[in-house]
C-alpha cells in the first residue's frame, strides 16, 4: 500500500476533494469507496453506516455485489462489522472466515476475502460507521495501514456524519427517555444532597474541516494553541481556591506535565504532517488514546489518558478560536452533567452556583472527585446512560444518601429537596454553633469524638466541627496522585502542614494502605482476584520495606518537638505488627545518630480490620499503646461480604447480634489492658450505630466531618446506662439485626437519631 503511507497528504486531499465534488451523497459516497480501495490495494472497501435500532447497514462497497447494497444489515455485535461498532476499535484479521464472529451473508459474496480490516467511523466518540478493506490473500495489514485506515475514517467521517446520508435524528439517543421524570441509580463519590439546573460541561466539539489548505500554517496554529493552553494552566494554578497546597494542587500540578508531554505533542505535530488540520490532529491523537484506554484495566492509567482526553479537548477549543479564558457563567444553582470530566475543568465554573457533578463515569479516586471533594462540591458517578437520560436546563435533585439522582422530578420533590438543602445547610449551621458543647450523655458519660481525614482540605474541619482531634488520618491520598513515589521531604511537607493545623489536637496518622483498589503509580500491579484481600497495605510496605521507612522517617521529622501518634493498617498478626515497630525503632535511632530532634512523644497503634487479630489480642494489646477499629474492613472480613459491591451492600447488618457480639468482646479485652481503643470505620458516624457502639462501652469514635454534628447530637440525648441494660439483652437475640429494636428505642426515648 506505498500510495497510502508514503503519501498520505495526497491521499486526504484527493478524497477530500471527491467528497466536496458534484453529485449527491450517495454517488460521492461511492467515489470516495473507490479512490479508498486504489490507494489501499484493496480488492474490497465498504462503508457501513449505522441506523436507528442499533443496525449497520451497508452503504456503499466496491468489489462485494452491488445487490447486497442497502440490503445487508447487520446489528452492532453481529459479525466482524458489529464486532467494530461494539467495541469501537480496529480490527485486523488475516483469516477472517475462521473467526468466530464471522457472519456469512451470501448476499455479498464476501468468503473468498480472507484478510479483514475495519475501523470505526466515530462521531462524538460514538460509532456512526464502520470502514472495511478486504483483500483475498491471507495477510496481516500493516500498523501504518491500520493507521491510515483510520486517519481515511475520520476525514470520511466528515461525510457520513453531514446528516446527507442518514438523519442524524435518526441515531440521537431515544427520544422517549427523554421528557419524562426519572429516578436514575449511581455511585457516591463526594456526599451531600443539592439540586440545581443541569449544565453540561462544554458545547461537544465539532470538527468541521480535517484536511489542511497549509501545512505549514496548520503546524502554526498547533503551536499557538498548545502555548496558549500553558498559559491558561500556569494561570489556573494560581487560583484562590487552590492557593493552599494539598492534594488537588498535585492532581492539578501533575496534570499540567502532561501539557509538556513531548510524546503526546510529537504525534499530534506528526499528524499535522499527514496533512491534517491541528483541530483533526489534536483529534486524531485523542481517538488513538481512546482506544488504548479500552484495553487498559488499571485506574490509575484510565484516569491518566482521561487527563488527556480534558486537555485535546481544551486544545481544540483554543485552536477553534475559543480563548478558554472565560468562566463558565452560571446565574443559579446548577448541576454539572457529563460523561467525565477533567480535573481542570470544575474550575472552569463559578462556585458559587455549581451545586453537584453527576457523571457517566467516575470513582472515588478520579482526579475530578479529590478535587470536587476539596470544594466541598457532591459527586454522584457511575450512572449508565447519563447524557442518553438528561438536557440541559432540567431540574435535576442529588441525594448521594440513596445513590439517586432524581432528572425532571415533579415540583413537590425539587420543593421538598431544596427544602432539605436548606434544614442540611441550617443544621450544619447550628452544629457549628454546638461545637464548643462537651460530647457527654445525659448520664455523664463522656466520649471522644475526632475526625477522619485524608486530604489537606479536610483541616479546617477541625474547627468548624469541634472535633477533638484526627482519629484516622489517611495518608495515601498524595501518593495515590503523584506521578512518582513522593519524596521524604515532600511527605514532611504535608504532615507538618497536617500537625500545624491541628494545633493542640491529636492526629493519628496511617501508614499508606495502598495496593488493593488504591493503586499507585509507581507499584508494579497484576491483577488480583480478590484485591481486598489481597497485596495492600502492610503487605506492600513490608515487602517494600523502603516505603515505609521513608513513610516513617518524614513522620519522624515532621513531628520532631511535637507528639506523633502512628498507626500500622491491616496487620493480620502480631509478628506484622513487630516487624512494623522494629523499622520505626530504627528510624527513630537513625534521627539520634543524625542529631535531629526527637518526637516529644511517640504512640504506636494498629488497626483492627483483620478478624484473625481477635485470637492474639492478650499478646497484640501488649504491643501497642492504642487500638483503632476499622469496621469498614473488618466487616467485610467478618461477613466474608465485600464491601464495593452495591448488590450485597444491605445483605448483612453491621448491627447484626453477632457482629456487636465481636465488637463487644474487642472493647472489653482493650478496656481490661487498658489500652484505649478507637472505632473508625464509616459505621460510627450513623447516628444508630454511634449509639450501639458506645453502648458497647466504647468512648472514642473517630468519624467523617460532616457525621461530627449528628453523633454528637445523638450522644448528648441519650442515657447510656438505659440503653446499655437494653442492648445487653437483645445482642443475644438470634435475630438478623438489633437496627429496629434499637430505633424503637430511641423514639421511645427521645433520642435525636
Ligand atoms: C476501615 O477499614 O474501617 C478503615 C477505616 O480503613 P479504610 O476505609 O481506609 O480501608
Ligand atoms: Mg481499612
């Protein structure tokens, strides 16, 4: 095919000038079929466009039979042309009969082609059509073909997707869906509740010229926009929101390396070459990550090329004329809707009126949701369908307390909803003014209640909050979004600013729980059947000692002159948890022979996630000076239940007799060696549990900001020793859950639950 690669520049300008030419659609169609299968050798070429119910359909082809034209109809995932509008991808077979996708229509004629080339025709990034070559000799087309075929799809796209050959009406999504109220399922990422009117991120892009009158000035307008979008970067880092440092200026920070990335800059120039507008090359490139992310499982690298994906489409803009330098205007409470959206862009909008982000995609360690959780801002993710169900300026209500998003509700729900935005916005207002009252029960018992945190942003918390104090710090968000492993002195950077906030207030900080579903850059990963029990946590850090003594080593040094509580996660047994202690001892010999200051003080804990730790308590209780519960894990460990799974999220009740039994029995061993004992899973900030689980004679919780006010509202109207007597008893019951005993007699006791 030396046409096709040595002169690509020819080729686009020879079909774009066929495209542009006289006749109707269908008859240019046709030409540009036949210059295609000169130019590739191909003894066939067709083009099959999609139609309204998920069919292809064959519009044009040279060398299969004339009569299977408009006849063979195929559905997306029948055949070898299905099998392309399916996944979106190239596919490139030498024996095509053979494969098992391979649907003979004798229509066409088409057994004796033995090699397969197809590529997809795409439109918004969705498949309108499928472009194929076939030849009879049994070979395997070249990548450079590949890649020219699929540089002719785009240029053809221009043609195909102009509405002249199908309606595009006809393949917009279905318009019943549309117009009706609807309640749609998704994932929390950042809670709250909030409604607004629907946005959509930016205008789709649309490029309407793919071929270059100049090269030259196409590789100009290339190099403007790629400087004038440093700019804008250079310029949005330097925001107010973002003056303080924290993990969402890394995730911003490391998002604009990739604006200097040479690889990524070289293809785009390298298209712009094969005679491209910069606009089409920027696409080009973008369509090509695109199908390498489909075949990528790893989340942290999806989440890297979607980096991308939010910059080619800045860059498009800027090379289409848009300056980019304008926010976003909103005049009311909004709702953000898209498929995904780029770290960068939240801050594109003005805060004031953006109220939620509701995605397509999404999860909780997306760059987007670290940042929208630093604004204070919920997500919802996760909803299939979601750009097929809303439009913009619907009334759109988000409750992530029920992973619903309600799209075009009746009055009485947005009512209702804007109604509960306020009572939330009010109660958090009179929780701020209770911050200063003591955590203690009506019968004088006194319980500690501090905080998680994980992100810098979380600080000011402290305050508002009145939380005693950091019971769980997770420290492995900043290495969840760094490029590279974090150096010594940039992790004491963010523990000191973590220590200098909390001021008076204790900090118990985690050591990195990663691997598992919290991958990091700079690991190794192999896909794991059962990644939360799997290489995570203590069992990376101590296979890679390093990590840890560099982990430790910065807490060390942040901490020196100040008190430093650490804790070790997921320790399964108590020769982990030694062998912990042994690394810390080291490094805390190692500030001595270096003549830095010590820790004031030094507390060593662990986590309790692990059941198999309940039968080593006497010996682990000796080993540490204080002890925190992490539910989150343990429950899952306990009930042998995974705690990601939405389809057995109520299967078992954390209040389930058994579960309070083993709670139970954990407290009283810590109580009896005297060794404080915190709960920090997610169950101590629900208002029922808080109250089971001080029942249980627990007296420190640690909880999420946002649960600080209602726990402590809660503690404040019970008598402990009433409810106390009464759990007692029903803990025996062989019942699946004591939730409904327990709410029962709260309302008969006036408890603020
Ligand atoms: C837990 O397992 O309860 C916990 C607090 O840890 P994480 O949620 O970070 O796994
Ligand atoms: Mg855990």
């Amino acid at each position: 095919m030396p046409d096709t690669v040595s002169q690509p520049r020819l080729l686009l300008r020879r079909l774009h000038s066929v495209m542009g030419g006289d006749g109707g659609a269908q008859e240019r169609l046709d030409r540009v079929v036949r210059v295609i299968a000169q130019n590739m050798v191909a003894e066939v070429c067709s083009v099959y466009l999609a139609r309204a119910g998920e069919v292809l359909e064959l519009f044009s082809t040279e060398g299969l039979k004339e009569e299977a034209v408009h006849r063979t109809r195929l559905h997306v995932g029948e055949g070898l042309v299905g099998l392309v509008a399916e996944r979106g991808l190239p596919l490139n077979l030498s024996e095509a009969p053979k494969h098992p996708r391979f649907a003979y229509r004798p229509e066409t004629g088409e057994d004796m082609y033995h090699s397969f080339l197809g590529v997809p025709i795409l439109r918004h990034g969705k498949v309108t059509g499928v472009l194929v070559v076939q030849n009879v000799a049994a070979r395997l087309y070249s990548p450079e073909e590949v890649e020219a075929l699929q540089t002719i799809a785009m240029v053809l796209a221009e043609l195909v997707n102009s509405g002249d050959l199908v309606n595009i009406d006809e393949l917009s999504e279905d318009a019943t869906a549309l117009g009706q109220s609807q309640t749609l399922n998704g994932l929390s990422l950042v809670s709250g509740i909030a409604a607004g009117v629907a946005v959509f991120s930016k205008p789709q892009i649309r490029i309407t010229k793919t071929i270059a009158d100049s090269v030259r000035e196409e590789r100009q307008r290339l190099e403007d926009a790629i400087a004038h979008m440093r700019l804008q970067l250079e310029e949005m880092l330097e925001h107010p929101d973002l003056a303080h440092g924290g993990e969402h200026r890394e995730v911003l920070e490391t998002y604009r390396l990739f604006a200097y990335d040479r690889g990524w800059q070289d293809k785009m120039r390298e298209a712009v070459g094969s005679g491209l507008t910069a606009e089409a090359a920027v696409e080009r490139v973008q369509q090509e990550n695109r199908a390498r992310m489909a075949k990528i499982r790893d989340p942290y690298l999806r989440e890297r090329i979607l980096d991308f994906e939010d910059l080619a489409g800045r860059l498009i803009r800027i090379i289409q004329g848009e300056t980019g330098d304008e926010r976003q205007q909103l005049t009311e409470d909004s709702v953000l809707v898209a498929r995904t959206v780029g770290p960068a862009e939240l801050m594109d909008f003005d805060r004031q009126f953006l109220k939620a982000v509701i995605l397509e995609e999404g999860s909780s360690t997306a760059h987007v949701t670290i940042i929208a959780r630093a604004m204070g801002i919920p997500v919802m993710g996760q909803i299939p369908d979601l750009l097929s169900h809303v439009e913009p300026g619907d009334e759109v209500v988000v409750d992530t307390a029920h992973d619903h998003v309600y799209v075009r509700p009746n009055e009485e729900v947005i009512e209702s909803y804007r109604d509960a935005v306020k009572v939330q916005e009010q109660l958090f207002a009179e929780y701020e003014a209770e911050r200063g009252l003591p955590v203690e029960t009506l019968d004088g018992e006194r319980v500690d209640l501090l905080m998680n945190a994980g992100l810098l942003a979380d600080l000011p918390s402290l305050d508002s909050t009145g939380a005693e104090g950091i019971g769980l710090f997770r420290t492995e968000f900043q290495f969840m979004v760094s490029p590279a492993l974090p150096r010594v002195d940039e992790q004491t950077k963010v523990y000191s600013a973590v220590l200098d906030a909390a001021g008076d207030k204790p900090v118990v900080f985690r050591t990195l729980d990663i691997g598992g579903d919290k991958p990091v850059p700079f690991l190794p990963r192999e896909p794991e059947e059962n990644p939360a029990m799997g290489w995570r946590a203590i069992r990376v850090a101590l296979e890679r000692p390093a990590l840890l003594r560099y982990q430790l080593r910065a807490l060390l040094y942040a901490a020196a002159g100040r008190s430093l509580h650490v804790m070790f996660p997921m320790i399964a047994e108590v020769a982990e948890l030694k062998k912990c202690k042994a690394i810390l001892q080291k490094e805390i010999e190692r500030l001595d022979r270096f003549g830095k200051e010590r820790p004031k003080e030094i507390q060593v804990g662990c986590m309790f996630e692990v059941p198999s730790l309940a039968w080593q308590l006497d010996s682990l209780l000796e080993e540490v000076d204080f002890l925190s519960i992490g539910t989150n894990d343990l429950m899952q460990f306990f009930f042998a239940c995974d705690r990601s799974n939405p389809k057995l999220a109520d299967r078992y009740d954390m209040l389930a007799p058994s579960a309070l039994s083993f709670l139970r029995m954990v407290i009283a061993a810590c109580h009896k060696a005297d060794v404080p004992v915190t709960l920090c899973g997610e169950m101590g900030g629900r208002a029922v549990e808080a109250m089971a689980l001080v029942a249980l004679g627990l007296k420190r919780l640690s909880v999420s900001p946002s649960s600080v006010g209602t726990v402590k509202r809660l503690l404040r109207s019970v008598d402990m020793n009433q409810l106390r007597a009464f759990l007692v008893e029903h803990i025996q019951s062989p019942e699946h859950s004591v939730r409904d005993s327990l709410i029962m007699f709260a309302r008969d006791h006036a408890i603020k639950i």
